[in-house]
C-alpha cells in the first residue's frame, strides 16, 4: 500500500473512489508502521484530518480541486507551521511553536496539500548524513544501517518507503538533492528566490533554497507550479511570470545539449556511480539529447568556498538563539553572559556550534578578506563557469553524490569526509542554479542519483528532461524491499 | 600663575566628529510593517520580524529609503545608485536578532556638506563624510520588574537615518552650531520630528584634542546618545577639559566609550560593552543591493524645498532682511513658510512682517507652548491686521491689542476692531476738539509749554490718548497738538 503518484491519487479524488480523509489515514498508517525509520519529526494525526475533511467538504460542494488537493504530504522541520512544533532538528527549538505559516505551508495549504506531520532533519540544515538531528538518526529505507542523507533525509526517508507521495525539503549545498540520490527518489531544487524563504528557518540564507522530494519529476513539477512565484514578504524572491513547467514535461528531447562535466566523475567517484550514470546518459542520448563534454574548471574550490560562506551566514543567522525570547533558556545562568553562552551550548549540537565558531571565525576583523571575501569572489568563478558552459549547453549532468548511502556513524567522527558528500551539489547552490537529482538504477543494492543542473530560472527544460528520461525508464519506480 | 607650567588652553585644538541619529518619520519600521508610532504598550508594536522570529524576512521600506535620499540631495552628496545593507554582529537582549542591520561599506548617502553658522558670527563649512540608513534596536527596561529586565520591542527595527561628520568642528560652540543645522535640515526636509526628548533625534560625540592644529590627532572618547544641544554642548566642553587635563598631567587618554551625566554635567567612562568589539559586518544576504534609480534620485531633487541655507540668504539679499532676523525666520520651515505667506499680502513690508512673526507671535507661541502649525492665529489672518496697521486704522499700540483678541479667539482683525470700536481716529475735526478740550484742562502746563519746557508735549499726547480712548492716529494727533500749542 504504498503511495502512488500524485496524479494517480488525484484521479483517484476525482473519481471518488477515495477520499482525502481516507488518503491521509492512510498516510497516517503508513508513517505509523515506517516509524521505526525515525522519519518524523512529528506527526499531526489532527491537523491532517482536519484538513483532509475540510478538502473533502469543498470537493463534495462542487469547489474545483487543484491537483493537490486532498494529497497527503509532509513538510520537512524547518518551515514554520502555524501553531505546530517547529523544531529544525534541534534541541534549541524543541518547543517553538509558531505563530505563522511558511509560504511554502500557506501555499500548499490553499492547494488544498494534507501535511500529515513534520520530518526529521539535520539540525538547522547542517549535514549529510541526518545524524546531526537532536531527535535521533533516520535510517535509509534501502538499507536501515545506512543513513538516508541530509539535511533534508526525513523527507527523503519518508517519500522512498511509500509514506508519503511527496514532501517538502530545502537545499543549501544539496540537502534535497543528495538525500533524494540516497533514496532512490526525485528530488528539485529551483533557482534562488524562485519559492518564497518567509517562514523557511534559515540557515544560510544566500544558499538556502526550498523545493521538493517525490517519487518522479512530474510529481516534482506539481509541487513545483504550487510553490513557486514572488512573494513581497522575501526581498530575495524573484518576480517572474510562471512557465508552463507542466506542459512541457512531454516535449521530446531531440537535440538537447547535455554537457557532461569531466570534474564530476573525478577519482573519488565510486565505481558503482560512475556506471549508473553513464547508462543514464546513454539512456538521455537515446532520447535524442547530446551529449557534450565540457568542463568546470572551478569545481574542486566548491566545497572550501561553501564551508567558508554557509558558515558565516549561520554565525549570524543563528545568533537571535540566545534564550531570550523563545527557544531554550538554560537554567543555569547566573548573568547574561552565561545566560547566553549556556543556553546556546545546551540547545546547540555539536556540528551546529562548529558551524558557528567557523562562520564567526571568518568574519573576524583580519580574516574576513582571507577567507569569507576569498569565498565570495571564488563563487563568482564557479558562477561564470556555469555561465560560460550555458552557453554552449542547455543541462549539465552528472552524478548527484560520488557514492551511495554511507554506514551510519561511518562519517560522523570526520567531519570533511562528511562535507567531501556535498561535493557535486554545493557548487549550484553557490551559482543560485536549480538542479534535480533522479534516480538512475541502483550499484550494489543501493541507489544511484543523477543531477541535472539547468540555468537560472530553466526548471520547466531541467524537468522535461527528467521525465522524459522517466518514462523510458523504471528506475523511479523502484522500491526498497518491505 | 606661571604661564610655562599651565600652557594656555589655546595651545589645544580639540577636534570633534559627530555622529547624529536621525529618526526618520514614516509610518512603518525600516523592515517590517509594523508602527513607529512613539508611546505605546511595550511590545504592542512588534511584527514577527521585529522579534526576531525563526523564518522571518526583512523587506526595506521605500520611504525610509526616499527620506535618506532626500537628506543626501540637500546637502550636496551623491547618491550610491547600489548601496549594502550589512550586518552588524553582536549580543544584546534588546538586540533581537543578534545583528542590526546597517550599512557599512556601501552607504546610501555619500560625501556632502553644509554650511553652519556658528553663534559668534562665523560661517563655517562642515563635510559630511556619510549618512546611512539602519535600524534601532530595542530597549531595556531596568526599573518594571523586581530584580529581573524586562524588554521593549517598540523600537526595534525603527529606521534610523545616522549622519556622520568629519573630525572637523573644534570646539563645543561649533559641534552645537553645526547639530543645530542638521536639526533644522531634517526637521525643514519633513523627514524627522526632531523631537530630542522622545530620542527622535540624538547624537553621539568623538572628542579628541592635540597640540596645535597640525599635530598627529590624538585619541578620541566617544560620548554616547547625548539627546540636547546643551547636553553636547556642555559634554563636549567637559570631554575637552578632561583630556587636556589629563594630557597636561602626562596621563594618557583611554580610547572608550563614556556616558554624559546631566546631574553632575560631567562624563565618566561606560563599562566598556567589550572595547575591543569586533561587529564581524558583512552584507546581508537577506537583502539584495539597495538600487536606486537615477529617475528616483531626479525626482527627489525636483521635488526638493527651497532649503534653509537659501532662503536665509534670499531673506537678506533680496528682502533686505537683518541676519538676525533671517536666522530666526529660517530656523524651522513653517515659521519660514508663515512669513512667507503673511508677506505675500504685504508686498515690500518684509521688516514689519519679520517683527510681527518673531515677536507677537513667536512670544505668543512661546507662552502657549506650542508650534507655529497650531497658532489660532493664521498667516492670513495676521496679514490682515497688518493691513490695517499699515493703513493707518490702527495704531501699534492698538493692533497688539487686536492680535491679542485674535489669538484669543474673538474673530478676524476687522471684525475685532469693528466690535470694539477701535478704528484709528484720523479726522482733524473729531482730533482738533479732543486737543482742545485737553487744553482747556491743563491751562498751566499749556503756559509752561509754551515757556519753552517741550518735553511737556507728550503729556498732551497722552492726554488726548485717553480722549479718544486710544484711537487717535499718534503721528496727526502730535501734528496738531504741535500746532495747537504753537497758536
């Protein structure tokens, strides 16, 4: 009983054959049975039924239905629900409850979506691995002694082993993209400032980018078409005219320019990887794309530029936790000083404060030029490679990860061999690129992702490639085992 | 006392760099939607954003923005068509996002300056190295709660526009001086209340001195959120003592912030907040460059106010207007504007205006503690006594009756004079009998006058006065009373 596409569902509704009432139990039941995957963060058994049976009045008073409406879903932990938990996988936030909603929720909400809970992530976005959740690691539903990827892995947890049809994730160097290769699912980032931040915690917030994990692009794309658009309340948002994302999907991709970057299938690249991807690209080839080999001179400086900048945005970012106004107060403090120092080593994990003494180090008068300047004007040579290699082609491919899920616990006592996981998705982030992550077969039992990036605002050419490939393909529709 | 041991104080140059904070008057918070309104509730003018709410965005206010451009146009600066807001970094619980957003190495307003005259007749040409938009923070409330502080998020993220001069004024006469004219600039442009006691407009003081104009500078103190010219004026004169004091004595002078202590009229070093902080700025990534379109700076200009500067110099050159006078006219706009308007009715009779705004009205205003914008007398209305005073219906003596009345509320000039009678008494017939009668009266100071004791005509001035109940045109009374006692 696992979930079907969102089209399928919402034939379903249409038909009257289901009901969202019976759609969201049944979600409910599922994420009961997948619990021990420690997917969710919370589930909101009440909400969702509320919802559903609000969907169900509007349908059974003749409103016309969106495609969403009456499907199930999950947002991950870190946009605001309005009087729900709102926790970001951290301890900080373990009793936050907002008084507002995400655009994001408030766009799915009017959709007529069901959030049937939260998911679990890595706290406040920092990681690839989902370990660093202060309420427990989420297991890979392929393989549960392997982690599902991060940050955004109980999204990714949740859409592979059915739960779900879809769930929300954001992206600040490959935290949807990575977990969704991890899992076998699809997983979207747009462009920068393409769907609203308000209400989205940040975390770096030049980088930080909402989307969505499905089980295949045109499932991707509704989600897509729901969320996107400008919204005043983010001054970084960005007021374009919709594309017809879903009309496109089926334009034949005869001739398309796929550039293959030869830095993405470096030697730290798992075998396994390499093959997957390649049959990928046959596969796109086939399909009358062309393939053409093209270079990012500057790829291998993503990961230190991104470690530099993410960084120090969330020095900053994360400062407002200070037990002051909401959030953890520790119960020790004795002056302000400690107030804030212990408040903030008892609610912080420990990637978290990393994070933040590295960020706070690189803005230090004396260093910010060496190191968060230096950061910024690398970027802006990945950026004009980018550039450049647009161009010539209209996607750039390539594998999303350089391997399959890790152990858990493998990496978690290294923190650069963690970060070397982010090395193929950090550099879109930087660029404000969307990028897509498919499932291309798996290596060893394990599934394989392939990225496609696109130019900036280019979501509709990146998802009709996507689903091109998924209809000549069953990869998407592979399953882990029960 | 040897003058060798004790220097003159001549000897020192003080120099003085202000940094003014002006708030600036619109509706709504530099980045969020709620009110700037001063006086409520604490915390009952908080969006989400101004508590610093997980997920909340900040969005800039255009008119915040316009306002600085405003400021940047009237003093000659240019405007960045892409300035940065940054962040500045630091803990603080009426902080409440932990940054304040500011601007730092890219401001909105460029270099520009301003001419000021200082009070002993001088003019002086102050630059202004900068003005750059940011946002306030909140307050802590230290005296609400037992042993606890309480916060009050009113005034976080209330736009504040501050104005930074270079190290160029030298004495406390001069930094006043000079704050007085930005004070009168903001308030004139419409773009701050200026009202010190609610903090609308505060500044802070970078005090230095040095061995003669053309010494290295020397170590500065700043002296924090001075809120009255004569608290700067009298801070700034301690801050100067202090250090020539201290320098004379071999001390050494602490770079610190200090606190001026009204009560005692003295400064005394702060605890440092950490002395050594460092802010860690960098642009806000919340934020997109601010741009600013050549078209929108064009439009500002041509909507600009004739400003203070030139229209003092108009009111003298062109309208023969003492200094003084033109200096007082121009130290707010609607006193300006009031006269203005008064003397569009009164063509050629600047000086009479001038003296009619700066004194009835200004004492009146002054008594009733009000503004110039709430007068019940209007610019109109006292163009019309005036009228009648140049006319010849009415005497001086009779018209500050009248204005009196008017501000009282009884009615327009005419209709005051009409009620009570008071038109001037012009007729020779009706004034050559009163004179008569006064005559007739007083037969030995008649003959005393006419002994040659002339002093005695205005006794005879007076008398016919009280005659005609005041009424009498002074200059043909004294005509014929002259006349009369020559016959």
């Amino acid at each position: 009983m696992s979930a079907a596409s969102i089209a399928a569902l919402a034939a379903e509704l249409a038909a009257g054959r289901r009901s969202a009432r019976e759609l969201a139990e049944d979600a409910l039941l599922r994420a009961e049975r997948g619990a021990a995957l420690n997917s969710f963060i919370r589930i909101d058994a009440d909400g969702a039924r509320a919802a559903a049976n609000a969907v169900d009045a509007q349908r059974a008073a003749g409103a016309a239905p969106s495609q969403l409406s009456g499907i199930p879903f999950a947002h991950k932990d870190i946009f605001c629900t309005r009087g729900v938990a709102t926790t970001c996988g951290s301890r900080m936030l373990r009793d936050f409850v907002p008084p507002y909603d995400a655009q994001v929720v408030e766009r799915l909400a009017s959709a007529g979506a069901v959030s049937i809970g939260k998911t679990n992530m890595d706290e406040f976005a920092m990681g690839s691995s989902n370990e660093n959740s202060a309420y427990g690691a989420v297991a890979n539903p392929w393989d549960t002694a392997r982690v599902p990827g991060g940050s955004s892995g109980g999204s990714a947890a949740a859409v592979a082993a059915g739960i779900v049809p879809f769930a929300t994730g954001t992206d600040t160097g490959g935290s949807i993209r990575q977990p969704a290769a991890f899992c076998g699912v699809t997983g979207l980032k747009p462009t920068y400032g393409r769907v609203s931040r308000h209400g989205m915690i940040a975390y770096a917030s030049s980088l930080d980018c909402a989307g969505v994990l499905a089980r295949s692009a045109a499932d991707c794309a509704v989600v897509f078409d729901a969320i996107a658009g400008f919204d005043p309340r983010d001054a970084t948002s960005v007021a374009r005219p919709a594309e017809a994302t879903l009309a496109l999907l089926d334009q034949p991709l005869a001739g398309l320019r796929i550039g293959v970057a030869r830095e993405y299938f470096g030697s730290g690249v798992q075998a396994g990887v390499g093959e997957r991807v390649h049959a990928a690209l046959a596969e796109l080839e086939r399909l009358g794309a062309v393939l053409v080999d093209i270079s990012l001179a500057n790829a291998h400086h993503a990961i230190a530029a991104y470690y530099v900048i993410a960084p120090a945005e969330a020095s900053s970012n994360l400062a407002r936790y200070d037990g002051v106004r909401y959030g953890h107060r520790t119960a020790q403090a004795r002056s302000l000083d400690e107030l804030y120092s212990l408040s903030r080593a008892e609610g912080f994990g420990s990637e978290v404060q990393r994070r933040i003494l590295v960020g706070t180090y690189a803005l230090s008068a004396g260093y910010y030029d060496a190191y968060y300047l230096r950061a910024q004007k690398v970027r802006r040579l990945i950026a004009n490679d980018f550039a450049a290699a647009f161009a010539e082609v209209d996607l750039i491919a390539g594998p999303t990860a350089p391997t399959t899920a890790f152990r858990l616990g493998e990496k978690a006592g290294d923190a650069l061999a963690m970060y070397a996981a982010d090395v193929n998705t950090v550099a879109v982030n930087l660029a404000g690129l969307p990028a897509i992550s498919v499932p291309a077969g798996l290596a060893d039992g394990l599934p394989v992702g392939l990225q496609l990036i696109a130019p900036a605002f280019a979501e509709a050419r990146m998802l009709n490639a996507a689903h091109q490939l998924q209809q000549a393909t069953d990869w998407h529709l592979q399953e882990p085992a029960a | 006392m040897n003058a060798r041991m004790k220097p003159a104080a001549s000897a020192w140059q003080a120099v003085i760099g202000l940094e003014i904070h002006a708030q600036l008057s619109t509706a709504s918070k530099l980045f969020s939607g709620a009110s700037t309104a001063y006086g409520a509730e604490p915390n009952t003018q908080t969006a989400l954003l101004d508590c610093a709410m997980p997920g909340t965005l900040p969005v800039p206010n255009r008119e915040a923005v316009r306002k600085a451009i405003q400021f940047g146009l009237a003093i000659d600066a240019t405007i960045a068509p892409q300035s940065v807001f940054a962040r500045k970094n630091y803990f603080y619980p009426d902080l409440p996002k932990g940054y304040q957003i500011s601007q730092y190495e890219l401001p909105v307003v460029g270099a520009g300056r301003l001419r000021v005259r200082v009070d002993d007749g001088r003019v002086i040409e102050v630059e202004i190295q900068r003005a750059h938009l940011e946002e306030d923070a909140g307050k802590s409330v230290h005296d609400a709660f037992h042993a606890e502080t309480g916060i009050d998020l009113n005034r976080a993220g209330t736009p504040l526009l501050e104005i930074v001069s270079a190290p160029v004024l030298h004495s406390a006469a001069e930094a006043v001086a000079y704050m007085r004219t930005v004070h009168t600039l903001v308030r004139w442009l419409g773009i701050c209340d200026g009202n010190m006691q609610e903090g609308s407009f505060r500044c802070d003081c970078n005090v230095s001195v040095r061995r003669g104009s053309d010494a290295p500078l020397g170590t500065r103190t700043e002296i924090k959120n001075v809120n009255s010219f004569r608290f700067v004026e009298k801070a700034i004169e301690y801050e100067i003592e202090r250090q020539i004091r201290a320098l004379e004595n071999g001390e050494a002078i602490v770079q610190e912030t200090r606190l001026y202590d009204p009560a005692r009229h003295q400064t005394r070093s702060m605890r440092s907040k950490e002395s050594a902080d460092d802010y860690r700025y960098f642009p806000d990534p919340d934020l997109p460059p601010l741009v600013i379109a050549a078209a929108d700076i064009a439009r500002e200009r041509d909507a600009l106010p004739e400003l203070p500067q030139a229209r003092r110099e108009r009111y003298v050159a062109q309208l023969g207007l003492p200094e003084a006078d033109a200096d007082q006219l121009c130290a707010d706009r609607a006193t300006a504007d009031y006269f203005e308007a008064v003397l569009a009715v009164l063509p050629g009779q600047a000086k009479l205006c001038a003296n009619w705004v700066l004194g009835e009205v200004a004492a009146s205003l002054n008594e009733a503690g009000i503004e110039i914008a709430a007068a019940p007398v209007s610019a109109a209305a006292l163009a019309q006594l005036l009228a009648r005073l140049r006319e010849g219906s009415i005497s001086g003596k009779i018209a500050k009756d009248v204005f009196a009345a008017m501000w009282a509320g009884e009615g327009s000039a005419d209709a005051i004079i009409e009620a009570r009678g008071l038109r001037q008494i012009s007729d020779s017939g009706a004034l050559a009998a009163a004179i008569a009668a006064v005559l007739a009266e007083h037969p030995s100071q008649v003959a005393d006058y006419r002994g040659g004791n002339e002093k005695l005509l205005q006794f005879f001035v007076g008398q016919a006065m009280k005659r005609t109940r005041g009424q009498a045109n002074p200059q043909q009374l004294n005509e014929l009373l002259r006349r009369a006692l020559a016959g």
